[in-house]
C-alpha cells in the first residue's frame, strides 16, 4: 500500500471510529501530496503582446517628416513651432513606449533606436520651447536668430547623423527596409543645407 492511500485508510478508519486517534498526525488532505494527481492545475498560458514596431516607424518617419519640410522653409514657413506638439507626444511619448515594448519583446535593435530617436524628438522640440531659453540665447537684440544659431543647430544635428550611421551599418547587417528607411531619414535630416553634407537620393519611379 503506497503512502498515500495509507494515510487515507488512517482517515477513513479515525472519522468512523475505528482508528488510532495517533495517526492524525500521518493524515494528508487529499490534493495535498507532491505525487497526488486528482487536483491538476491549471495551464500555463503565456501573454503575447502586439507589435510595437509600426507605432515606432511612423512616430519616426513623422517627426522627421515635419522637421525636414520646416528645416528649409516649405511655403515660407519661418517659424517651425508647429511641430513641437508632434515631436512631443507622437515622435517622442509614442516612440518611447514602442521602444520599451521591444525591449520586452526582446528586440535589442528595436529597444535602442527607438528609445533614442524619441530622446532625439523630445530635445529638438525642446530648442523651440521658450520655457527653456535655448531659442532666446541665440536671439538678436532685434529679435532675429543669429548665425550662430544655425551652426549649433548644424553641429547638434551632426552628432545624431553619426549616430544614425551607426545604426545604419547595424541595420544593413539585418534587413535591407530598415537600411533605405534609416538613409531616407538622414537624407531628409540633413536637407536645406543645414550641414555640409547632402546624402544622394534617387527617384522611386522609372525614369522616361
């Protein structure tokens, strides 16, 4: 007789009255045995989650978007404060949480650009917020920005090409969307001669 079975016949025999009062000590409750099978438990069902992917590329393909038409004054735009909203909420809060969603997923690229690119929304939109003063130290006595501005601004935007090199190389190592997304992106962030070096594009459409 196993172990288990013993102890119940000790529990049947106690509640009818015919046991050893000393063996309620050996009692088990059914169930609770390490090798008891009559309860089994429930199954283990692991949570999937959504791909956070697509919130990533568009928050990014639009702040980019914005800051690359406003950069060279389309329809004589002067002052780009529009965008800061955007670069805010959408290319900053959106991506940041695509970014740690890939974290979670497991994603290493995905964890780092994001996440980083949204840094790159939230501190350019925060050059055009007055609060910060950034704007108004590089403001003429007759309210003009000076040439200075546009050279730090050159060499702000510098420091994120290299680091958009850097994931360039990573990505043509993975898959060649990423590759042409990350090149169109620097393309369009160094467009209106903001910096010394224009990146070539070429046509999406055949050429007659």
């Amino acid at each position: 007789m196993s172990p288990t079975t013993e102890s119940y016949d000790y529990a049947d025999k106690t509640e009818a009255g015919d046991g050893d009062t000393k063996q309620l000590e050996r009692l088990r409750t059914a169930g609770g045995h390490i090798a008891d099978q009559s309860q089994p438990s429930l199954p283990v069902t692991h949570r999937t989650f959504a791909n956070p992917a697509p919130l990533g590329l568009l928050s990014f393909a639009t702040g980019i978007f914005l800051i690359s038409i406003l950069g060279v004054h389309a329809r004589g735009i002067g002052t780009p404060n529009v965008l800061v909203g955007v670069l805010l909420f959408f290319g900053g809060i959106c991506q940041y949480i695509s970014g740690i969603m890939e974290f979670v997923a497991g994603n290493s690229f995905g964890a780092t650009v994001f996440p980083s690119y949204a840094a790159f929304n939230f501190s350019y939109a925060m050059i055009f917020i007055p609060g910060t003063g950034i704007i108004a130290s590089y403001t003429g006595p007759d309210g003009l920005l000076v040439g200075e501005f546009y050279n730090a601004l050159g060499m702000y935007c510098w420091a994120w090409f290299i680091l958009t090199v850097i994931f360039t190389i990573a990505a043509m190592l993975g898959f060649v969307v990423a590759f042409f997304s990350y090149w169109a992106g620097c393309a369009g962030l160094f467009a209106g001669g903001l910096t010394p070096i224009n990146l070539p594009t070429f046509p999406m459409y055949k050429q007659e």
